[in-house]
C-alpha cells in the first residue's frame, strides 16, 4: 500500500513540475556549458536559479544526489519555497524528517520544512539542510545547435552552508548533482519536460573552452558537424545497494554510477589482478564508479601495483624519472612519441561485460604532462581498504562522451573523440540554426 501511495505522490509531483514547466515551447533536449577549473580541477557549470534570477557557479557532481546551494550568504528570490513537511515534494525527495528553525525566517531557514543532508563530495562533508523549490532556467537546444531559454517553475534543491563550500572552486556557491536519485538535474528536468532519463556528460580537458552537458535526447553534434551519439558502445550501470555518501540513511542506495570492469588489459595483455575487488559485496564495497569530483583515476593499491608494473614493463624502454605527486610512475617525455589520441603509450583497457566490450584509454587520458619533459601515469594509489577499487576520474573521461541512460540502466562511451578529430569543446554554443 506504501508503494501504490508512493507511486501516486510521485505521478502527482511529475504532473505538477511538467505544468510548471513551460508549455508553449517543450524542448527535446537542454544543454549546460562545463568548464574545467585551473586551480582545483573541478569541472564548473553555471545554472540560472531565483527570482530575480542569478547565474549559479557550481561543481559538478556525476554521482551527486540533487543540487544543493549556499543558502546562508545573500540567497534572495520571491520564488523561494520551502517544501513542507509531509508534502509531496517531501516524499519524492525521501526526505522523512521534520524540522524547525530558530533563527529568522528565509530562505534555508523556515518551520514545518523537511531537509536532506547536502554532501561536498570533494570534501566528504555533509550537513542538514531544508528542502525547496525554485524557478531554474536553462538553454534548449536539438543537439547541434542552442535554442530559446527555458524554465522550470518550482525545481527541487536543498540549501546548504556556507562552510561546505570549503573546498570548492573559488566562487562556487554549491553543487550540481546529476546521481540516480528522483531529484537529481537529469530526473527533475526528464519529468518537467517529458522526454528520456537521459543525459551526456562530454568534458574537456581545456581550462579555456566549454565542454557540455546535454538532458534528454541525442545526437550529440560537435564541430566539424560529427555525431558522436552513433559510435556509442553500451554497458550496464550497475547499482550499488548501499549508500557511498558522506552521511545516510539506512537502506539508501548509492546514487552514483558504477559499471562492472572484469579485467584490465595493457597492449591487449592481461593484467594479474584480484579480481574479486572488482564486485561489490553486500556491504557495497569494491566494483568501479565513474567520478568527476576525483580528478585522477583511482586504484585499490594491489590493482595500482599490479597495473603501473605493468605499465612500467610495456615501456620499459623510455626512460623512468622521480615520481611527481600524487603519481608514481614518471617519464622522460623525450623519449615518448605524441600521436592523434596524446603520448603514444602502450592503450589501457577496461574489460567489460565481455571480452569484446571494451573501454580503451589511450595516451591522452592515461598520462599527465606534469612539466615539460615529464610525462606521468595519472592513476593515484587509494590504499588497501578504499570504499571503491577503481575510480574513474575527470583525466580519464575528459574528450569521451558518456551518455548515462537512466531509463534503460546502461551507459554509452565513445572512447577518444581526438579519433573522430573532434573534442568535447567543440560543441557549438553560439550560433543557432
């Protein structure tokens, strides 16, 4: 009976948000610009909140559970509403407590409101924080071209504090959590404007250009008019049944993404690893998640032993040099040729759900110019006992485009779009069609 009330409180909540969205216009596809940021290497997206409305500088968060902002310093909007307690909203977002404030009402700050524990995932900090609604507006656009500006009328979010900004890019004012949560951006955007629970992330791995978020459907154009959705190549997204937020509740799922990797290969050879590091057991430790919060690619550190030896040994006859934090294994970049996809080094692949289905990283997403002739293998060392044995982070992802497709629990990568002489900067921001 619980389920059935559920299921109509969440229709309801759907109905609701697509009538606040704009309905002489309904958009097939939204896009947010990303841009890599130089100090912190996060990659940062604005969105348009409030009334009136202001540009939002925010981290984006791939596993993130829904956007959280600093509501503590100058958050102002006559379209701010609290969710209150026991509401629709409420229950949407599972968020079950009740709670009062003592402080003068605003915005962050109000009786009778439910909250949910905003999380910097850079930081592994989280606190309490209200829930509410508020107008957003974003771009549309038909997948090679921006169109009209949109808005959704009343767009789920939690405020945060101040303090857990701490951490964040300089002028960030929150986070953007794209996770598999019912009011994450893609989930809430997917219902305002019904079209798929899909979105793409395609970063780039220049501080100076935009990479994209695409919501809904594909193609995904860049310049010089490629579309890059027909070379996808499809995995299951496997779900973490526990939590790996930095605070939770019993019972939560992890909202971020994980795929099953089987094996690794270097030069199409096997590398000797525990492979049951790569399941993730009842108590949701161990399998492989995508991350853009960790800039670097993470390894258990018997799988980062095993993988940057045998890394080592396949370019064994480039010079090593000292290692530069946080790598281990550095080079003479002299030595080492520069090919269309980076440095030409031996290709790392990520084994799939089978022999066939895999994901090759090549040079430009597996080594790191760290000064001008040294060249490093950028994965980190995570120690013996991390939550999760491989993280995929930023460096390795960046210049692929990664469509998560909710709907279907699948993910879509490209490999290097350097091969299809394009990169994710080249999407077309300015002119429309």
């Amino acid at each position: 009976m619980a389920t059935s009330t559920h299921l109509i409180l969440f229709s309801a909540l759907l109905l609701a948000a697509s009538a606040a969205a704009q309905t002489s216009f309904r958009p097939k596809a939204l896009i947010l610009p990303v841009k890599k940021d130089a100090a912190t290497l996060q990659y940062i997206t604005n969105l348009t909140q409030r009334t009136p409305p202001v540009s939002v500088p925010l981290t984006l968060d791939l596993g993130g559970q829904f956007l959280w902002v600093d509501c503590q310093q100058g958050y102002t909007s006559t379209t701010y509403r609290p969710a209150r307690c026991r509401s629709a909203q409420c229950s949407l977002a599972g968020a079950d407590g009740c709670g009062e404030c003592y402080s003068p009402p605003g915005p962050g700050c109000n009786n009778n409101t439910c909250g949910l524990l905003p999380d910097n995932t850079v930081t592994h900090t989280a606190t309490g924080g209200e829930l509410a609604a508020d107008v957003v507006t974003i771009q549309s656009a038909d997948g090679k071209n921006p169109g009209r500006v949109v808005s959704v009328n009343q767009f789920l979010f939690v405020c945060g504090s101040t303090f857990l900004l701490e951490g964040l890019a300089a002028g960030v004012k929150g986070m953007a959590g794209l996770g598999r949560t019912k009011i994450s951006l893609p989930i809430q955007f997917a219902a305002s404007f019904s079209f798929p629970r899909r979105f793409a992330i395609c970063l780039t791995s220049s501080t100076s250009s935009n990479g994209v978020v695409f919501f809904g459907e594909s193609p995904y154009v860049f310049l010089p008019g490629i579309d890059v959705s027909k070379s996808l190549i499809y995995t299951p997204l496997i779900l973490n049944p526990v939590s790996t937020a930095s605070a939770y509740s019993s019972g939560d799922p992890s909202s971020e993404y994980f795929i099953r990797v089987k094996s690794i290969k270097i030069s199409e050879k096997t590398v000797p690893i525990n492979t049951s590091l790569l399941t993730i057991d009842n108590n949701g430790y161990g399998g492989t998640k995508i991350s853009t919060v960790n800039p670097y690619t993470v390894l258990e550190s018997s799988i980062y032993n095993a993988v940057t030896n045998f890394f080592v040994n396949e370019l064994a006859n480039v010079k090593r040099v000292d290692s530069v934090a946080p790598f281990g294994a550095c080079f003479d970049s002299k030595n080492i040729s520069s090919t269309r996809v980076g440095p030409g080094v031996p290709a790392i692949d990520l084994v799939l759900q089978n022999e066939d289905v895999y994901w090759r990283i090549f040079g430009a997403n597996s080594m790191v110019q760290v000064s001008e002739d040294v060249l490093c293998l950028g994965f980190v060392d995570g120690g013996s006992n991390p939550r999760t044995s491989i993280v995929i982070g930023g460096h390795t992802i960046e210049d692929n485009l990664l469509q998560f497709d909710v709907a279907r629990s699948r993910l879509g990568f490209t490999s290097s779009l350097l091969f299809r002489q394009t990169t994710c900067a080249n999407f077309n921001f300015t002119s429309n069609a």
